[in-house]
C-alpha cells in the first residue's frame, strides 16, 4: 500500500485513466534538473550501456511540459527495446525515482553447485595426475568427461570445471 501511495505523494507522478475498464499508468514527469542531468549522461555516453538505454527511455517517456511524451511502441521502435521493459521502467520511476531506474538492481539468482566437496577433491586429483594417454596436458573438456566417467557426477560442464579450478 505505501509504494502506489507514496508514489502518489512524491511529485504526483501517478496517474489512474479510465479506457473502458480501470487501469493503471505510469506518468514520466521529469524536472528541469532531472532532464538536464540525463541529457548531458546521454550526450557524453560515457555510461554503461544499459544505464544510457533507460536513460534514453525516461527522456522519450517524460509527459511534462517541454517532454516528448513519447508512447511505449513509438520508445519500442526508437531504441529497440522490448515494451515490458519500457512499462517496467516507467513504473520504476514513478515509484522509486530516477537514481533507482537508471541503477539496475543486482540479480538475486543462485546457482546449484554441480560438484560438491568430494567432487572437487577428485577432480584436483584428476587433474594434478598424468594427462591421458595422446595427450599432453589435460584440457577443461577431458577432465569434465573424466569426472563423470568416475560416476563422480551425473554431468558437468567444462565451465563449471574452470570455476571450479579457478576458486
């Protein structure tokens, strides 16, 4: 409840229009500080490029006087981005601000170790032991072969053994 209200609250950015049935649309009113700011980030394009992306989308989306007031195909076509991204970051801003929409969050996904500790032990050992025969040396690949020929673990990855390897 306090994201839509304080939404409401910080600059009147959120706006509720009736076509047909209720729905609900994010307005991009920029400041004159906020536009200015995001002007010169875009015309330096020293950013990183996904920054300079959503900073390129809040400008074409901004309804305020003196904005472009760009619809979300119209930002779509422009800049070649996909139209939930254009929503997201219009919702985005309207209720967390400007700083928060052109940082991206960090990715809260986890991964599942394939090899556990027994597994990394033995591929160490594998991989301090004679390469194979025809072989100099042992590559990623052959050592992820080897350790699943071992029954060590059902698959693996060459990557996963370079990270494994490499920890």
């Amino acid at each position: 409840m306090d994201g839509i209200l304080g939404a409401i609250a910080r600059e009147e950015r959120f706006l509720i229009a009736t076509e047909g049935a209720l729905t609900k649309r994010y307005c991009v009113t920029l400041t004159a500080e906020e536009r200015q700011e995001l002007n010169s980030l875009v015309s330096v394009g020293k950013a990183a490029a996904r920054k300079l992306v959503r900073a390129r989308i809040v400008l074409l989306a901004d309804q305020a006087e003196g904005g472009p007031a760009k619809s979300d195909p119209e930002i779509t076509d422009a800049l070649g981005c996909g139209s939930a991204t254009v929503e997201r970051l219009r919702k985005q801003f309207v209720e967390e601000g400007l700083e928060a929409t052109l940082t991206p969050q960090p990715t809260t996904r986890t991964y599942e170790n394939r090899l556990d500790g027994k597994a990394e032990a033995h591929l160490v050992a594998i991989t301090c032991g004679p390469a194979p025969d025809g072989r100099s040396r042992w590559t990623l690949r052959l050592l992820a072969d080897q350790v699943v020929a071992l029954g060590h673990v059902e698959s693996v990855s060459h990557e996963t053994v370079r990270q494994t390897l490499a920890a």
